[in-house]
C-alpha cells in the first residue's frame, strides 16, 4: 500500500507486476485463440445460415404470376 500513495516501491516489486502482466497478456491471448477453435466448430455443426434472406427473387417472380 505504502508504493501506491507514497512512491515507495519495495525492492523487486516493479519487475514482479511487469511479469505478472506480461504473463497475464499471454494467458489471455492463448484463452483467445482457444476460444476461436471452440467457436468455429460449433456454429458450423449449428448448422444455421450466416445470413438470413428476407426475400428471393425467385420468390417473388412467383408471386407476380400468380397474380
């Protein structure tokens, strides 16, 4: 508590949060990329379209000869 309200810094103690975040980052980016692998095999056995059409143009030919 003392290096955060006075600047006092213990020995050791920058060099240790550089580590720690350095590590923290590449833990992260790691949990990123395993996250991707996870994804990309579940949308695909989903099964769902990656867009949905509101309307075709066959569709609406259609309608018109029916008329």
């Amino acid at each position: 508590m003392k290096t955060l309200f006075f600047g006092v810094s213990a020995k050791g103690f920058p060099s240790l949060v550089v580590a720690l975040s350095f590590f923290s980052g590449i833990q992260l980016l790691f949990l990123g990329v395993i996250g991707e692998y996870l994804t990309r095999p579940y949308e695909e056995v989903k099964g769902r379209p990656t867009c949905i059409i509101a309307e075709s143009t066959l569709q609406r030919s259609e309608m018109k000869g029916h008329e």
